[in-house]
C-alpha cells in the first residue's frame, strides 16, 4: 500500500520504517531539510535500539524515501499519516498547530480522497478540527473531493519503539468509515496475526484512550511514589510493598517502581494537556492534577537527600551523577529528573561531575559549556574527585557496579539512588551509607 507519513520524529520514523519493513511503500515528509538530507546517508536523528538497521536497508531497498516536498508526499499515498509534534503551550495544552499546518497541506496538494490518520497524541475533538481544516481548504481552492479523517494513535515506548510497533498490544482505529476501517486493516495486517488485535471504535474514544492509557500508567507511578514517601515516613520498605501489591493480579507487578519522578516526551505533557482538556469541560480532574504534583515533588527528592546528609550546604561540593537521560536504552532527556536535580545543585553552588552511556551529547547541547558540568567518559571517572555519587537514570550498566573502586574513590561513602538498584544491607556490608527511595532503614540509617 502507498503510505505517507507527515513529521520524521520518534512516531514518523519508527512508524514509516516498520510500515516499509513488511512491504509497505512509504514516503517521509518533513519540513526540515538537514534531517532528510542525513537520513539518506543513514544518519537517524534519535538513538533507538534497531532503528538504524531498519531505517537504512528499507531506504536502500527503495521502500522507504525522505523529502521536503509536501505535494510530493501527499500525491504519493492512499493513506496519510500526520505525525508531526504536539509541544505543550504555555498553559500546557497541546498546541495543534503543526498538526492543522499539515491537515492544510494534505487538502491543498490531494487531487483525489485520501486516508487521514492522526497519529500524534491529540487531545479529543482534534479530529473534528482536521476535518473543518481540511474541507475548509478544499472548499476555498474549489476541489470536490472525498476524505476521512482517523484517529490512530499510538503506544510505543521510546528504547523499545521498534518492537512495539512490530508487536503491538492494540491497534486502535477511531472511525466511522467503512472504508477506512477496511482499508487500516489491509495496512496493519501483516501487524495483526495470530489474534486480532485492532480495536474499532468512535473518533473521540479512541482521543481519549490515548490520554487514558498514558494517565493510567503515570498515576501508577505517582501513587507508587507517594507510598514510597509514606513507607519512609512510617518506617516501613516500599521494596516489601511493591512486592507484596503486585502479587494482586489485580495491581500487577508493571509500573509500579518507584523512583525519582517519570519523564520523557508523554507522561508530563499528556497528563498536563488532559488537566487542561478537562478544564475546558468544566471538569476538575483531581486524580490528574495530584499525579502531576506528586511527579514533581518527587523529581526533587535526591535533591532534599543531598541537602539532608549535606546538612542544607553544598557549595563547592562534586557530585558524581550516573544517568542524565529520562529512563534507560535512549538520549532523550525530556523532562529527565537529572535536569532537576543537576539545576538545583547548580543553584546550591555545587559541581556535577556526570556520565551517561547515550544522553552525553543531548546534555551537552542543552546545557553549552559550563564550569559546574563536567562530561566524564565513563562512569569510575565520574568519581575522581567527587564528593558522594548519584544515580538518577537504571541503565543496565550501572546495576553491577565496582562498590569497593566508589568507596575508595568518593570523598563520603554515600550513595544517593533514585531507581533503587541496590540492596541496602549489602550498601552497608561495603561501608556506603546509601540513600534509596522509600526504604526507611536505609534512609534512617543516617
Ligand atoms: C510512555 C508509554 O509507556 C507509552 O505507551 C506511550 O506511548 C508514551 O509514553 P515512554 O515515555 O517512552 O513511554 O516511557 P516509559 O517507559 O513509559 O517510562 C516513562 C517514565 O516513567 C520514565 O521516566 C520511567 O523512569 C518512569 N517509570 C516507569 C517509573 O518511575 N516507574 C515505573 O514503574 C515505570
């Protein structure tokens, strides 16, 4: 099938690349040229495992083709993927003006119907808004001209997006049209063997699952996270009590770590954006606006640790930091809780000393060249000179650490984590005084 995908970031990318992998033959539209231009010499904007292989040998083999030019892109395919970002505004809604750029584009360039399929996470109602764009356009440039507009949206995690989109849970498809419907499943088909996975239902329901299901996951955490505070407080282990919730089938062991806060490009601004889009319907969404408050206080805790063993003086302190990114197996430091916790040492007057296996490049674009962050090469050469180590992202290699290389290597053997990646008793056999989240004996032991 003739596929064309608006918007060569993480959902564009992934998406077209696994489209063209079973045969599909797509063509990626994107306003910036310097991106098209690398990803034809195989340069791929974002770090994600196997998405380089992918990308590459579908290009070489013609399936999947990179340009700028719109008309292009929109004559090529019977269905149209929008895919193109949907930042937060000032007030934290989604801003959907990339979104209706490209709905106008499509109407101005399609000479016949076309299959239009929102994939950026939009809040509900987005598609009505598409189609009054689209036809609209149409109307104004006199074209008679049939289309349908689906809300398809998607549910890939970034460090596994390849194999989520080549095995996904659900594919959900918002429409009313018996075409579109049939045409979708001819697409997802080689994506929906064995059982079928595609979930039909009305536009605006399948808006809202998207939010749904992201809300779902990041209360999970916040709820975890406020147990976590409460077992400090009480003298209890929130390890004991994760365990002993999960075995509920009911609650289930997934998303249900606590840890210095949640990131990334989904979790902070689609329960921002639902917060807002519940405003905008004169609904209070209590649930939502805690969750969101508890992330951020919770971004804050290695930061009152510190302030706690430091007794609320930093100055001229090194911190040794392993992990910048917002979660292991990518670079993408959206909303990473390293970027709280780094700013708010900073403004303590403390240096940060800071290693992380992929997010090196993405810390030093954000942050330029500065005296308190040092950029080391690898994780022992974080400790050189440090005062204490944190850990603020569980990436595979830090979970087997050198323990007796940081206690002879860091000025105060203590050690501040924010995943809970260690036992304590064991923290304690090798003489480190250890700070993890929610575990009362560790953090008393002080
Ligand atoms: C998420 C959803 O999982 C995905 O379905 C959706 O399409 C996009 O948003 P992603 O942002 O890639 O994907 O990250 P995810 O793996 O879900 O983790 C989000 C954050 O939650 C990370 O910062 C992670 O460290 C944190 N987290 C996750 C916890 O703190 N505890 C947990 O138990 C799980």
């Amino acid at each position: 099938m003739k596929v064309t995908v608006f918007g060569i970031g993480y959902v564009g990318l992934v998406q077209a690349a696994v489209l063209a992998e079973v045969g599909h033959d797509v063509v990626c539209v994107d306003v910036d040229q310097n991106k098209v231009d690398n990803l034809e010499k195989g340069i791929i904007p974002i770090y994600e495992p196997g998405l380089t292989p992918l990308v590459t040998s579908n290009f070489e083999q013609g399936r999947v083709k990179f340009t700028t030019d719109a008309e292009k892109g929109v004559t090529h395919g019977e269905v149209v993927f929008i895919a193109v970002g949907t930042p937060p505004d000032e007030d934290g809604s989604a801003d959907l003006k990339y979104v209706q750029a490209v709905a106008k584009t499509i109407a101005t360039h399609m000479q016949k119907h076309k299959i239009i399929i929102n994939k950026s996470t939009v809040p509900v109602g987005t598609a009505d808004k598409v189609i009054a764009t689209v036809s609209e356009t149409l109307k104004e440039l006199n074209k008679d001209l049939t289309f349908d507009v689906v809300s398809n949206p998607e549910f890939l995690k970034e460090g596994a997006a390849v194999n989520d989109c080549m095995r996904p849970d659900r594919i959900i498809l918002g429409t009313e049209s018996e075409f579109a419907e049939k045409k979708l499943r001819e697409l997802y088909s080689p994506f929906n063997r064995n059982h079928d996975k595609i979930i039909v239902m009305d536009v605006r329901s399948a808006e809202l699952t998207k939010y749904a299901a992201n809300c779902m996951l990041a209360t999970k955490i916040s709820f975890m996270n406020e147990m976590s505070n409460l077992a400090e407080l009480m003298g209890a282990d929130i390890e004991n009590v994760r365990k002993g919730i999960g075995s509920d089938p009911r609650i289930g062991y997934q998303f249900i770590y606590p840890g210095c806060g949640y990131g990334g490009s989904c979790f902070p601004k689609d329960v921002q954006a639902l917060v807002r889009s519940a405003n905008g319907v004169g609904y209070k969404a209590k649930i939502l606006e805690s969750v969101e408050a508890v992330n951020y206080r919770q971004k804050e805790k290695l930061f009152d640790y510190l302030m706690d063993f430091y007794k609320g003086d930093l100055k001229g302190n090194t911190i040794a930091l392993w992990g910048l990114s917002f979660k292991p197996n990518t670079d993408d430091m959206r909303e990473a809780s390293s970027r709280v916790l780094m700013e708010k040492l900073w403004e303590q007057g403390a240096k940060v000393q800071a290693f992380d296996p992929e997010a090196m490049e993405e810390t030093q674009r954000i942050y330029g060249n500065r005296s308190d962050l040092s950029l080391m090469g690898t994780k022992e050469a974080t400790l050189n000179n440090a005062d204490c180590l944190v850990i603020c992202t569980e990436w595979q290699a830090f979970r087997a650490p050198d323990f007796e290389l940081i206690k002879s290597s860091i000025k105060d053997p203590v050690v501040f984590d924010g995943r809970n990646l260690f036992e304590p008793s064991l923290m304690s056999e090798y003489g480190l005084h250890y700070y993890a989240i929610g575990r009362a004996l560790s953090v008393k032991a002080h």
